[in-house]
C-alpha cells in the first residue's frame, strides 16, 4: 500500500506519534500548533486517548475471521467501512490543495467525507473535486437566517446529502498554541470561501470580500462566534434541510436525550478533538452511556482521539456506527496532499482489518461491549 508515495514523503505509518513528528517537522510553528494543538492545558486531548487505551481489547481465537465484511451504511449512505473524514476547516494552512485534495482522496476510497463551513474552497468547488463520492456537510449555525438558508440551499444543490451541525465552538476556545504564535487563520481571511462566496453574506457589505477583506472578516466572525443557538432553534433547520440532521460536539447524556427529543437522525459523540474544552471526560469515555439512552433512536458516530485501527475497533464496539477521523488525515495532506490523505486512510483501514480479523471478528455486528474490557 505503500506503493505511489514514494516519491512523495518516506513512508509514513498511522501511528499518531510518528505522524506528529514528521509533521512538526514539516509546517511552520503556526499551522503546526494550529491543527495539532487543543485547548487549555492540553488535558482533554490527553484524556481522549487515555480513554481510548483505558479500553481493551480481549481476543477471541478459532472464530474463523478469515474473511471480514467492513461494509456499512449510516442514515442513506454507504461506506466500504465505518470510517468518516471529520470536518476540518482551514486545511490550505497545510497544503496549497486543501479540501480539493482531500476530497478527491476521499472520493478513491469511496469514504464520506464532511466538508467544513470553514473550508479554504467553496462548496461547489469541493463538490468537483469530489465527484461522485459520498459527501456530509458541516455548518457552523450563523446568526443570520438569511446566510445559512444560503449555504444549506448550496450544499443540498451541490449534493451533500447530510447535515452535521456542530454545537461546541458556537464561540472559539483558548488554545494557548495560537495565542503563542498569535495565529489565528480566520483574521488572515482563510477558511472564509464559504461566507465570502455566498450572495447572502456579501449582499449586505458595501465592497466585496476581495477589495475589503477587514470589512468581511469582521462580518463573517460577527456572524459565526459568540452565536447563541438554543434547542427551540433546531426545527428552523429541519425545516431548510430535508435529509437527515446530526449533531456534532454531544458529551453529556441528557444533551443525547435531547437531541433524540427534537427529532434529530444522529449525533457525533465528539469533543472536537480537545480544541473546544479544557480538563473535560475522553470522548470514548462519553460513549457507552450515550448509546445506552438513545442507541436505539439516533445514528451515534464518535470522533476525538482516534489514532489506529484499534481505536475505531474499540469505538465500534462500544455501539458507535461509525469513527470520525481528524488530525490523522490532515497530516497525511500536509505530508502528501492527495496521496499522503490517501495513504493515512488506506493505513487506517488496513490496521482495522486486521485488528478484526485478529481478535476474531468478521463483521461489524460482532463487535460488541464483550469484545473489550475496561481498566
Ligand atoms: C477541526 N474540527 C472541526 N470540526 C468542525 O465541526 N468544523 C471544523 O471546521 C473543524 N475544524 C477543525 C480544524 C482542525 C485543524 C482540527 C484538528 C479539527 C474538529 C474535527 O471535526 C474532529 O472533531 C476532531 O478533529 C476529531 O479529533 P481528532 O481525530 O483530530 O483527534
């Protein structure tokens, strides 16, 4: 699998770690710490992945899992295994192609990948470049009506078939890593393709984003932190978007209930990878007791920490339908654009094959709480 990278980066494996060094290496301080960074002390990024060695796997032998079925499908779409591109914003700070390489990446392996509001390339241009490959879009919930109908009517047009709202940085946390390098990828207009290209957002501006860019920026950061959205909000957006809703950023089991309550179709159980809140519970440590209460009524999926294929066999297992993977990917791009998106997937998906076949389980709906132990 290793074969078209070659002459790219040396090999890397999807080992977290080794991937971090190679990367620090690469970029400039401020991307480096804006993509690896978390918030605060660091301590909810440590706590993912404690969370994720916490739980164990228990082999089971003699099963005959020689040959495994990953395939799956989550509200409509499928997927040749349970494994997502979370959304990312930004992704031109590590590559020139950003998200066009990325989805083109995602598009080969026919995963689904979630396109961020905050991306460097519009909505239609990331459509292109993903073709026909399985695509989600991501908003961040304006305090403008009149923009995210626009931006929902574009992506639906443009053939992104699920809706992920994500609720935990309705206003953008401390993360001493940018403050260091005062880096901030938004007050240098990156990550505003979206906004700056939309007719609604630039109607009201009396020059456009390109021959004003403070004057946009500061709309557009008006717009998207500090936003106060309130669970009444969200029958707003079911009426703009008619595919299936999930929430992104879920932790607490009562905000699961509630999700279940306003009639959403799914959940991302996520801390957005330790970026939003310090000192808070590992996200897979927030998974069992939300399955428990609303398992049987929402799609739950789960991101934050996942670094190996063991991580998502223990997710999977723990009833998540699918993982959601960030940084892994995004390091693969600033390594290798495309090829190097690629490769960190096609690794992931390798290391899960494997981790199944060799503790025993053929299928996905083997995987169950029994096929781990917890320390
Ligand atoms: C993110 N994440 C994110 N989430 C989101 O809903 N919209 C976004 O624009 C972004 N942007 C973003 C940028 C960067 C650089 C990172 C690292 C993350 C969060 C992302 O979707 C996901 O929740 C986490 O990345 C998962 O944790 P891991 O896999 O990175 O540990």
């Amino acid at each position: 699998y290793l074969q078209g990278l070659a002459d790219v980066v040396p090999p890397f494996s999807t080992d977290g770690t080794r991937l971090d060094d190679l990367v620090r290496e690469r970029l400039e301080p401020g991307p480096y710490g804006y993509v690896a960074g978390g918030a605060g002390s660091g301590d909810t990024m440590r706590n993912n992945r404690e969370a994720l060695r916490r739980w164990q796997i228990v082999p089971r032998m003699l099963t005959g899992a020689t040959d495994r079925d990953l395939r799956t499908s989550v509200l409509g779409t499928s997927m040749p295994a349970p494994i997502m591109l979370a959304p990312v914003g930004v992704q031109s700070i590590v590559h020139p192609e950003g998200e066009l390489a990325t989805a083109r990446a995602a598009a080969e392996l026919g995963l689904p990948m979630v396109m961020s509001t905050a991306s460097s390339h519009t909505i239609e241009e990331v459509a292109a470049a993903n073709g026909s490959g399985p695509r989600w879009f991501q908003l961040y919930w304006p305090n403008e009506n009149e923009v995210a109908v626009s931006i929902l009517d574009r992506a639906k047009a443009a053939g992104f078939t699920t809706l992920v709202v994500t609720l935990d940085t309705w206003t953008l946390a401390w993360r001493p890593h940018d403050l260091d390098q005062s880096y901030l990828p938004f007050i240098r207009g990156v990550g505003t393709a979206i906004p700056f290209s939309d007719p609604a957002f630039c109607a009201p501006l009396a020059a456009s984003p390109a021959e004003d860019l403070n004057m946009a920026v500061l709309r557009w950061v008006g717009m998207f932190t500090g936003t106060d959205r309130r669970w009444d909000d969200l029958p707003f957006l079911r009426e703009h978007w008619d595919g299936p809703i999930v929430l992104k950023g879920i932790q607490h089991v009562a905000d699961a209930r509630r999700a279940a309550e306003a009639g959403m179709d799914g959940i991302v159980v996520s801390n957005h990878g330790g970026r939003q809140v310090d000192g808070a519970i590992g996200s897979l440590d927030a998974l069992p007791g939300i399955v428990a209460a609303v398992g049987d009524r929402l799609a739950v999926l789960f991101d934050s920490g996942v670094r190996t294929g063991a991580d998502v066999l223990k997710a999977l297992a723990l009833g998540a339908q699918a993982v959601l993977v960030g940084r892994p990917y995004v390091y693969g791009l600033a390594l290798g654009g495309q090829d190097g998106v690629k490769h960190v997937l096609r690794s992931l998906l390798a290391e899960l094959d494997l981790a199944m076949a060799l503790s025993g389980h053929s299928s996905l709906d083997q995987l169950t709480p029994d096929s781990l132990t917890h320390l």
